[in-house]
C-alpha cells in the first residue's frame, strides 16, 4: 500500500508533555548545551505549537551558534528519530 498517495484527514493534538519531552532531549543533544523539561514551555495556536526552550550552556559555548544548532536538531525530529531532511 502507498501511503504517499492517501490524503490525511482529521487532526491530531500532540499533549504538551511529549513535544516538552522532545523538544528537551533534541537540544540536550547538541554540544554544549543541557536543557531539562521544566525548561521547556509549549503553546498551541493556530494548529501549530509555539516552542520555547530555556537553555543552559557550558562555560565557553557561544550562545548564537548553540542555539542555531539547537534549532536544527528540532528541525531535524521527526517522530523520535533524526532524519536528513534533504532526502524527506
């Protein structure tokens, strides 16, 4: 079966506590940068959720490019695995 082909229909609401707890171990994930749940504020609206993330870096880690990592590896989550986005 194809399921490129079939056309979604219906919603999905994700709870707030899974996209926290993925959103926190996405940036945990880059270097130099530790962020747990609690740091982690999560807002629905307009279908979409709103992240913001609290981040705490290692002494020395410059805060721009962590972040920018950190976004990336948020992109990159796709139901719990990393993918290359350029392939999807």
């Amino acid at each position: 079966m194809n399921t490129k082909d079939k056309e979604c229909k219906g919603s999905l609401k994700v709870s707030e506590d899974v996209i926290s707890k993925i959103a926190a171990t996405a940036a945990s994930e880059t270097e130099g940068a530790f962020c747990g749940e609690d740091n982690v504020f999560v807002r629905y609206s307009g279908g979409a959720a709103e992240i913001n993330i609290e981040l705490s870096l290692k002494e020395g880690v410059r805060a721009v490019c962590c972040a920018e990592s950190v976004q990336e590896t948020g992109l990159n989550h796709r139901n719990g695995e990393i993918y290359d986005k350029k392939r999807n």
